[in-house]
C-alpha cells in the first residue's frame, strides 16, 4: 500500500497491540508492484482491501467478496457473507504473510488492525490434465499427473475414494515454501516406511525444491549411485496401485511426477501397461525388455573385447566380415566405438533439448548422415555401426526414463574394462555391478528383492507376470500391514459355483 500511513488507536494515541509488526510486513508488502491495497466503503466504516494481482482470481474478488462486503460490520461476519470456504480470521503476522503468497485476499478494517481476514481466491493457471507423455500406453487410462498438487490428488483420490487413504503435508524450502503431500493407505502400509519418508522430509535443510527429482536426490537411502532406489511416475493410476500394494507416494507441488517407495530392480522394468494385458503377452515384454538391457550393456564391450584380445572366440564364418569391415579402420575398436557411442549420446541429447518436430528430424537425419559418413571415411567399420544403433535402442525398451539414463551411463565403464583385460574386465565390471545393487536398499528394504532375499510370492509379479489369481498377496518388501489382496480360495470356489450353476 504505497503512501500508508501508521494506523494509531484513537483513544490512547498508542500503537495497538502488535501494530509494529504488521505495519512492518505492510511495509515490506508496498514495495512490490503487485501488490495492491485501497479503502472499500462498508456499514461499519472503511475497509482495507489488499492482495496479490498475479497471484488472486480478479473475478472472484469483484463478483462474490466486494459485493457481500458493503454489510460487513464485524470481521468475524465475513465466514457469513462471502460464499467462499476456509475464510481465516487472525492476527498472527505470520498467517497473514502466509495467505497472501498463496492467493487469500486480506481485509480488514482501518481503525481496528487487530483482526485481519484473509479470503481465499486464488488463480487456476495451471493446465489442462492431459494423456502422458514418458509413460505412454496404447491401452489402459490416458490421464497424467498435472503442476498443481490439489489436481493431482484428485486424481489419486478419484481412483481410490476410501476414508484410509491419508496424506500428510510438509513444506520444504525456506524460499520456495513447496508443498509435499505424503499418501498412504491406513491398515495396509507399513508404519514403519511412512515414518521413515516424513522424518527424511521434515529433516531436510534446503532453500528450493522446484520439483520431485530434487527429494529423489536427497531422501534416497544412497545418494552416490547411479541407479534411482525411488520410482518417478506421472500416471496417477501406477500410484494408486503403488498405494494399494502397501507403499508410500509422494507428490510435490509444482511437479508432474509422483515418487514411489520402496521399490526395487526388478519395478524399474515394468511398464504399468502390462497389467491391461494378457498375462503370457506381458511377461513376453518384460523378458524382452530385460534381455534388451543386458545387450544394451554388454555388447559393444564383448565386441571390444573379442577384436582386442579374443580372436578365437569369433567364429570362422564372421572372420572374412569383420576383417573386411575392419581393414581400412585405423584406429583401435575402443576408440571407434567411444566415437560411435558419443556420437549417439551427442544426437539423444540434441533431439531431447530442441523442439519435438525439430528433435525428431535432427534425430533421423543426423543418425543417417554421421554414421554413413563415418563409415565412408573409415573411422569406423559397418559392423560395430549396427552393434552401437541396436545397443541404443535396446537402451530405450525401459518404462521409467531415470533407469534408461543409468543404462546409458554404465555401459561407459564396461567398455573401458573390455580394452584394458578383455572378457574378464567384463566379468569383473559386472560382479562389481551386483556387489552394489546388493548392497542397495529402498526405504532399507533390499533393492534385489524378491530375488534376494528369495520371495516367491514376489517372483509371480516381477521377471515374469503370472495371471492375477495367483497375486493374492502384497509384494513382501512393502512389509504392508495386512498382506492379503484378496482370498484366492475363496475366489476359486465362487467361480466353480457359477460354473456349476
């Protein structure tokens, strides 16, 4: 309010109670200019109105609060005029301050600053909730999480509309203020890993969180390995699902992803499209994907390894090919392949950051132009060129995008051991590889679960996929409460009772 001035008591000619704090936060209010604040005539003398332009619904304020205000005579009547809920009425500096960076709308009157209201309206300019984008699927829902935090538990709550499913809110970021929400179902989910997510929240010391990815960062049980231990997913269906196995969400405001925890490995490989088909279809795409991992990961460095130092390993009907391909190359197979690998990263990460239209074509032509030219400037032979384009799209079968970056990321240090020691850098590279996903833990649950430890019930739902009937029970790393999905037995007799009948 710019030309304030100090509002005094008449009686005493003193400061009312608290006036020296509230005109401070008046102060420090005027001086953006989008704040406003004017006078508004009602029956009991003159109201003071101020707010936000950018962050409050100009339509709101015009059509429900200053017509019903002109009667206002007490600021404790305001809950009964103004058609509008969650009306605050306060004096704590801090809850106004609060209120007005969150889209509420102070009144309060002129000669009695001990009492503020403050009027919710704030702005809708978020988007329209749309079909996702990284976690496309042909068949299932087409719905995506959304920026705003009430949107996206809408659309978790639509999915799961039971009194048990809780939230807690926590706000993270002495800058930011961000909003966190943590879901879980009351009766199912283990106390134990809500406790464990809340406290890792509540104790985090940072000035901004923009979005999920930096709690994925920070909250995780090691923050040094190259592999997520928390699923990032924007389909509110996977969370609902997450949720009704016993697990714990997380929603941020601001973010189009939601976090799932605990997890393990095996999740990462799992696309949520699987369980709207048939059971034999989806475990077929899940053994694709994962045998499309392992060639993506060890097949340029076999082929550095073979041409370095294993020769006899190359069978006798490919030997005239590869000496072929390779006699005009002169370099060593490590250096043409590091030169085919970089350039496939350099063109991922072109198509990523240009525009999609334009991304797409860079992405095809310049696939097609540098690897022809490299070729036919003998930098590197036809053979390792298909390799590389087969290793890279293998690389992109996997659902959750962080653990395709991983992929891409890991295969660097394989190559490196192939050239120094052949196969058995890659045998040592890959036991190092699994001394550390041993070693990884989600929420503390083990990340190579159910595979180790051994669960069996859980191997019906991870590699493969077995029909429905035969997941009755929760996944035992969510350690839920009640474990029981459904009484399979009791299933089986209804169902040969109406076959009977």
């Amino acid at each position: 309010m710019k030309g304030w001035k100090t509002i005094r008591n008449k009686d005493n000619g003193k400061d009312q109670q608290g006036e020296e704090p509230f005109q401070d936060l008046l102060q420090q209010l005027v001086n953006s200019d989008d704040f406003i604040q004017f006078t508004y005539k009602s029956a009991a003398g003159l109201l003071c109105i101020g707010y936000y332009t950018s962050l409050i619904d100009g339509k709101t304020l015009h059509q429900d609060i200053l017509p019903n205000i002109k009667s206002l005579e007490i600021i404790h009547h305001l809950h009964s005029l103004i058609p509008i809920e969650n009306i605050i009425v306060t004096s704590d500096v801090a809850k106004i301050k609060d209120g007005l960076l969150n889209g509420h709308i102070m009144v309060f009157f002129t000669n009695d600053i001990g009492q503020i209201g403050l009027v919710r309206a704030p702005v809708d300019n978020t988007r329209e909730v749309s079909i996702p984008e990284v976690e496309f699927s042909v068949v299932g829902p087409k719905e995506s999480f959304v920026e705003s935090l009430d949107k996206n538990l809408n659309l978790v709550r639509k999915r799961l509309p039971l009194p048990e499913l809780k939230t807690i809110e926590i706000v993270i970021g002495t800058i930011s203020k961000t909003k966190v929400s943590v879901l879980y179902i009351d009766g199912i989910v283990n106390k134990e890993n809500v406790q464990t997510v809340t406290q890792r929240l509540s104790d985090l010391e940072i000035d901004q969180v923009n979005d999920s990815s930096y709690l994925t960062q920070l909250i995780q049980d090691n923050q040094n390995s190259p592999f997520p231990q928390l699923i990032d997913t924007e389909r509110p269906d996977r969370i609902a699902s997450a949720l009704g196995e016993g697990k714990v969400a997380i929603l941020v405001d601001g973010a189009p992803h939601g976090l799932i925890a605990p997890t393990n490995l095996f999740e990462f490989f799992v696309a949520y499209e699987d369980y709207f088909l048939n059971w034999a279809v989806a475990t077929f795409f899940r053994l694709v994907r994962f045998f499309a991992v392992l060639f993506s990961i060890l097949i340029t460095p076999i082929y550095v390894a073979v041409l370095t130092y294993h020769y006899e390993l190359i069978p006798k009907d490919l030997v005239s090919t590869l000496v072929t391909s390779r006699n005009p190359i002169p370099l060593p197979p490590i250096m043409e392949s590091l030169i085919l690998e970089l350039a496939i990263e350099l063109l991922r990460e072109a198509g990523a950051r240009l525009p999609t239209k334009v991304g797409q074509t860079i992405g095809i032509v310049g696939g097609i132009v540098i690897g022809t030219a490299s070729v036919e400037a003998g930098l590197t032979s036809n053979v390792l060129l298909i390799i590389v384009a087969l290793a890279a799209l293998a690389s992109f079968t996997t659902p959750v995008y962080q653990m395709g970056n991983t992929i891409r990321l890991i295969r660097f240090p394989f190559l490196l051991m192939a050239h120094y020691i052949g196969l058995v850098g890659v045998a040592v590279s890959f036991i190092f590889l699994l001394i550390h996903l041993l070693r990884l833990s989600s929420l503390g649950r083990p990340f190579l679960e159910p595979v180790y430890p051994l669960r069996l019930q859980g191997l019906m739902d991870s590699i493969i996929r077995l029909p429905i009937p035969f997941q009755s029970k929760r996944p035992a790393q969510s350690q839920a409460e009640d474990d029981r999905k459904f009484n399979a037995m009791k299933a089986k007799r209804i169902k040969d009772t109406k076959k009977n009948d």
